[in-house]
C-alpha cells in the first residue's frame, strides 16, 4: 500500500518504513512526530482512490530522524564569453529526513 502525499508544496510517494528527504520543516525537531493530511492518491493493492483535492481520513504519520540536514553543493557558474566576466556561486540545500511509521487510509 502506498499514496502520494503533499508535504510543503511537493508531492511524495510515501510507504510505511520508507525515508523521505523533504524541504526544510521549520518547527521539527529530532523525534518528533508529525502528521501530514492531505493525501492526493491511495493505493490499496491495486485499489485506487483519487482524491478530490484530497482523500477523506487519509493521513501519513513520521518521525523527523533529524530535522537539519545539508545536500549536495551545487555550483552555479556564469561566464559571458570575450568579456572577461565570470562568476562561481554555490548553493547548499537544506531538508529534513523522515521516516514514516504509518499510512492511515
């Protein structure tokens, strides 16, 4: 059984066991339990409930393993050829790893 669920604008694929690395939650702490209720799709093996926007009594608990962690550095370069112009920026992602405990649908 598996749904997708919308957690601070973006859409996941959650099952039970499975650990998700979303954007940043603020008010997480290390854990902490937390629930998310808008549920898009339910998929009970095989049976599919879409929801309209969301599924009624669905709703997907987890646990924040830790509530800061940093992703890949990415490097954001701009160059404007024959002008002498080059810039090196780079940029570090912030996101919360959860794990989920349980899928109520």
């Amino acid at each position: 059984m598996y749904v997708i669920v919308e957690i601070n604008g973006q859409q996941f694929k959650a099952e039970e066991g499975k650990k998700l690395f979303v954007q940043h939650i603020q008010n997480a702490e290390g854990g902490a339990t937390v629930e998310f209720e808008k549920v898009l799709l339910v998929d009970n093996n095989g049976t599919v409930t879409v929801g309209a926007p969301t599924v009624e009594g669905a709703k997907v608990v987890c646990e924040v393993v830790s509530p800061l962690v940093k992703g890949k550095k990415v490097l954001v370069f701009h160059k404007k050829r024959r002008k002498g112009y080059k810039k090196l920026n780079g940029h570090r992602q912030q996101f919360t790893e959860l794990t989920i405990k349980q899928v109520i649908a």
